[in-house]
C-alpha cells in the first residue's frame, strides 16, 4: 500500500515534483537533457539519440610516417605476428600501425589486433 503512495506521489505534476521551485534554482528534467537521451522528440514521436563521434587518428592508411615515431619492439608480447616482408609496427599515440620500412607508408591500423594494451 505504501509504495502505491509513493509511486502516486511521484506522478504529480514537474513543478510539485521539482524540490528546488522555490528557491530559484533550475529544475532540470529528462527534456533538458545535454544529449537529449530520454527526451521526447516531438518531431518524431520517441527519444532522441546522439551518434558517438568518428574516432580521429594521429594518422592515416597511406599517409607517411613522421620520423618522430620508433618502431614497436617486441611484438610478440602484444599478439600481434612477427613482422616481415619489409613492414614494421609502429606506436604513435595510442594507435599501433603496420608500416613499410622503407618509405613509413601506412599500410593498416592493427590497435585492434593487439591482444594486450599498448598505453
């Protein structure tokens, strides 16, 4: 029985819901959301969802390879096949690359591949 009270109390209207009405503070609801989850769209009648940001990396496949950049020793420690036919890993930031040798063209972004963090 008391819970049908609580739940009733719940329900009454956003401004006797707010606590902080009277003392000028903003109430903020679902509605005024930053991203708009749970909101109610009215355009289209459900909730609104954001997109998640495409990722940005520090390089990409076919661009060459600043010289600040090593090789990534070690390789095996991170999963990932030993290097050959004239490509090396590279770490830059916290993405590791499949490089050729000789020109520091980016062959392929293998972080995934790696089964240990590189960070």
């Amino acid at each position: 029985m008391w819970r049908t009270i609580f739940i009733l109390c719940l329900l009454g209207s956003p401004a006797q819901a707010c606590l902080t009405a009277g003392t000028g503070a903003k109430c903020a609801t679902a509605a005024d959301s930053l991203f708009g989850i749970g909101a109610a769209d009215t355009q289209a009648g459900g909730a609104k969802f954001q997109k998640a940001p495409e990722p940005i990396y520090p390089v990409e496949v076919g661009d060459t390879l600043p010289p600040q950049y090593y090789i990534l020793m070690n390789t095996r420690r991170y999963g990932l096949p030993p290097p050959r036919d004239g490509w090396m890993y590279f770490r830059v930031e916290r993405e590791v690359y499949r490089v050729d040798a000789r020109t520091r063209e980016v062959l392929e972004r293998v972080t995934e591949q790696a089964s240990r963090a590189v960070n």
